[in-house]
C-alpha cells in the first residue's frame, strides 16, 4: 500500500454533532483537512467514515498513520 500524505504532524481538533457522519481523509491530500474533498480519487485510498458517538471535540489524525484512525493515537511524534 502506498503512503498517504502528511498534510500536518498533529491531531485536527473538531467539533462534532453526537449522531453525526464524518469522512476523515486518509490519503492526506485533501484541501478540506481532516475531511475528505474526493482527491484520493484514482488511488487506492478510501475516506474513513466517523460516526459520533457524542457532542464534543475529537481529535482526527492529521499524520495519516494513527493505530486508531480515524483518530489521533500519537503516532507523530515519532515521525
């Protein structure tokens, strides 16, 4: 699998709406970080749909190479 993109080497904090959806990007290449805007097209890279469990801030990933993407894990630290 090829490497996404590292559009930043720290977590997005975002507000989301408890029962909402959300579509992290994974290839790193979009404009509209941490969602996808449809760049990972013709790769093989797929956005990774959150689903909110509660109101609140979730930090999405901003490296691209979390353990537990969608979300942050602390893997850029080491990057």
């Amino acid at each position: 699998m090829a490497e996404p993109d590292i559009p930043q080497k720290e977590p997005y904090a975002v507000e989301v709406e408890r029962g909402r959806s959300y579509f992290w990007c994974r290839c790193g290449k979009s404009a509209k970080q941490p969602f996808c805007d449809a760049s990972h097209k013709g790769t093989e890279f797929t956005p990774v749909r959150y689903k909110a469990e509660k109101t609140g801030t979730v930090y999405f990933c901003g490296c691209k190479r979390s353990g537990n993407a969608p979300l942050c894990d602390g893997t850029h630290k080491a990057l």
